[in-house]
C-alpha cells in the first residue's frame, strides 16, 4: 500500500455516526476506496452541497452530510466517508446555489439529484414499475461493486466492411412468447440467442439506448384502453453510464451491470461484435417544465445551452440541448464512451 493510501484510510472529520475526510476530485461520482467510498461531484456555480445517503428502498434518508468548505477543491466537492454498507446504500445530492433562471441558475436543495456519474441507478429496478411509489426522488445512485471478471475479454476489431449487423431493442427482440427465453426482455435473454444469432450470419449487435431511462416519464395515455403509455424506446437518458436496470434478469441490488458486461463478453467470444446506439444531444429533464432529476440542479448554467434569458436552446427537439462546447460536459460525455 502506497504512501497516500495510508493516508487516505485516516478520517479527518466526523458528522454523526459517520468519520469523514478531503477526497478526490476525480474520478466524479461514487468509487470505493481503502475502508470507505469517495464521493466527488462538479459544479461551477454552487455555493453548496450535502451528500444524502438512504438505505436500500427506503423513503427517507439515513443520513445528510454535507461538504465542509476544505471538501472542495475548485468547482468540485469531494468527500470520503468511512465504514458504509455501501452494498445496501443509494445515495444523491442537494446542491445549494441561486434561484435565478434568468440568469440560468436553478438550484434547488430541496430536490434530492441523481449523480451525473451514478454507475448504478436504482428507482426503476423492475420494467414499468415504480420501485419507491410516492417518493419524490426516486432515481438514486448506488456504488457499484468494481470486481467483474472480463477473462481477458477484447473487441473483436471486425472491420467496417466486413459487419453484418443486426440494430434491436433490448426488450422488444425476445419480450414475445415465441422466444422461448427464461427471461425474456432482458440482456441475459440475448445471450440465450446467440446461436440464433449466429445462424443468421450476424456478426455484430447494435443495441437501441441501454443507458439508464425512466420509462414512466411519458404523461400520456392510451385513448382505447386510458392506460398510461411507457417511453418504450429509451432515448431520454437519465444517467449516462448506468445501464438500464429494467432490462437485467437478475432482480438482485446493482446486478444489471455484471448481467450487461456477461452479455458483451460472451457476445464477443462467440464472434459478434457490440455497438452501442447512445444519446449525448439531450436529457430526459426537457424544458423549464420537465422534471429536475440531476443535470439542471447541479449546474444548469455548465451543462445545457442557454438562451440570453434562460430559457432552453432546443436544438434536439426533446426541450434541451447539452452544452457538448463546455470541457466538463465533453469530458462527461468522452468518460462516458
């Protein structure tokens, strides 16, 4: 063990039943380190942020803790916290700044947000289904848990002119009975297809959006049967490095990303290769009517584009469009791919 290591593992601070200490700035978002995990988040226009921690599932929160002011180093506050149960937590953020859209400013601290960096999201663990019923903020980060196996897996590398490349959707390719699949509409379903696959002489998928999305965002109806409609196809991206947790068979707490990265894997060591249809234009939070779940209370101002009395630049259509000309926004989306 290194030098800063031995130092890192020694808590500075304390804040209730929780030690505490300075953390790293990078890497954003949740990553363990020895004996606790590091909590790093950015934003340029804040004057404030508190860490808020849940049991697993829970409506109200375990604790809130927020960055002293040595926590932050720049625009980024980072904070490690000792001794959590970090297998069974959900985590989120309030960030404390101005209430000034015209300005672009829209922070609020009485929303709990996503981490922009969440590798694992919980709220919608089950397709169509809300997890946390009558919960405010019900989209929440987890830690994930960083000891997958690859085996020593690659990308194949399969030339552009020699691919033969089957586009699906995650749930809608083996969602029908005749499928035959254990789980159908779900990543460990595709993998049971690979021979089928294989038969149609398909050496390359290309998955429609995986990021995590809320399928329950869509306000309308069905004018036959009045059931409320789903965001079927996912291109409304909640987080960007979380794969969707409605499409793993597991059930089991942040399982989604070993069930996702099982399926590349064995994609790729039976000869087809895997291409990701990602969404980096816009978010699901729309325009100065949609839903703040993350990007918009963190920092408004960095990452959408901004009309001089700000109001939203909807170049995408959606409502809002990412400012991809700011360094952090591109980092996020560089880290991302």
């Amino acid at each position: 063990m290194g030098e800063i290591d031995r130092i890192d593992i020694h808590a500075t601070h304390t804040h209730g039943e929780h030690r505490l200490r300075a953390g790293r700035p990078l890497p954003f978002g949740a990553s363990r380190v020895p004996g606790g995990v590091n909590f790093s988040i950015f934003s340029r226009h804040a004057t404030g942020c508190t860490l808020v921690l849940y049991d697993k599932h829970a409506a109200e929160p375990l604790a809130e803790i927020p960055f002293l002011d040595e926590f932050r180093i720049g625009n980024v506050f980072a904070m490690v916290v000792f001794d959590l149960d970090y297998e069974n937590l959900e985590y989120g953020f309030r960030v404390h700044g101005p209430w000034a859209p015209h300005l672009g400013h829209r922070f609020d601290p009485g929303h709990v947000l996503l981490d922009p960096y969440a590798k694992v999201i919980g709220g919608r663990d089950s397709w169509g289904r809300r997890d946390l019923e009558g919960t405010d903020f019900p989209l929440r980060g987890r830690i994930p848990f960083e000891d997958y196996d690859w085996r020593h897996d690659r990308p194949l590398e399969i030339s552009f002119e020699d691919l033969v490349i089957y586009e699906m959707h995650v749930r809608g390719f083996t969602r029908h009975e005749s499928s035959h699949v254990r789980h159908p509409g779900t990543f460990s379903a595709i993998r049971e297809k690979i021979p089928y696959l294989k038969e149609l002489g398909v050496n390359c998928i290309e998955l429609m959006p995986i990021f995590e999305f809320d399928e329950l965002d869509n306000v309308r109806r069905n004018p036959l049967t009045g059931e409320n409609l789903v965001n079927y196809w996912g291109y409304s991206t909640v987080g960007f490095f979380a794969p969707k947790a409605g499409y793993a068979a597991t059930g089991r707490f942040g399982m989604q990303v070993d069930e996702l990265k099982t399926l590349v894997r064995e994609l790729h060591r039976n000869g087809i290769e895997v291409i990701l249809d990602v969404v980096f234009n816009h978010t699901a939070e729309g325009d100065e009517t949609g839903p703040t779940i993350s990007f918009r209370g963190i920092d408004n101002k960095t990452w959408y584009m901004l009309s001089p009395g700000g109001g939203y630049v909807n170049f995408s259509g959606t409502g809002n469009t990412l400012n991809c000309n700011n360094p952090n926004v591109r980092d996020l989306v560089l880290d991302s791919l």
